[in-house]
C-alpha cells in the first residue's frame, strides 16, 4: 500500500501530491475497520456457543432425557477437560495453561 492511488481507493479521491496525513488516515481506517469485524465474530461466535449451551438441556429434556441420564456424560466432559488441561501443562509447563484460561475467559473461544 505505498501507491496513493490504491490508498484513495479505500477512502475517494487521490490527493494530487504525496499526502503523509492522508496516508496515516488510511491506515488508521481500515485497522478500525479490523478491530471491529473482528470484535462483532467474536461477539457473535461467543453468543452462538452459549446459546447452543443454553439449549442442550431443554433439547434433552423434550427428548425424555433428565439429569439422571445427563450425568455420566457431563461427568465424561468434566473428565476430559480436566485431561487436557494436565495435558497442556504437562506438555507446556503451568504458564502455558493459566495463559490459556485467561485468553479463554477473555473472550478468546
């Protein structure tokens, strides 16, 4: 993106001389544009997997299954989560696993 022609095409029109501020606008454009596409998959990808986890229960619940027969695969769940995470820390030390939780809890799924 060094042409200001390619750089005008984002924006309109190309300044008749080589224009730093116009440049630096540009640029400052589309990384807002970024930030916020990827702020809305994000967001979107978040909504989506806790309304799907929202759902399994009345899902199963219509299907005529209750909590009794949930459990051993809530517990098979808890079991191979737990795996993974001494797993990772086993493979990449303690470190490498709380920075993982907290980019998960951050929004990071």
């Amino acid at each position: 993106m060094s042409d200001d022609l390619e750089l005008a095409a984002l924006l309109g029109e190309a300044p008749g001389t080589p224009d730093p501020g116009f440049r630096f606008d540009v640029l400052a454009l589309t990384a807002e544009r970024a930030r916020r596409r990827e702020a809305r998959r994000r967001a979107f990808r978040t909504t989506t997997i806790f309304a799907l986890i929202g759902l399994i229960f009345p899902i199963a619940h219509t299907l005529g299954f209750g909590l009794n027969e949930l459990q051993p695969l809530l517990l098979v769940a808890g079991v191979l989560a737990l795996a993974y995470v001494l797993a990772v820390w086993t493979l990449e030390g303690p470190r490498a696993v709380l920075a993982r939780s907290r980019a998960v809890l951050r929004g990071r799924l």
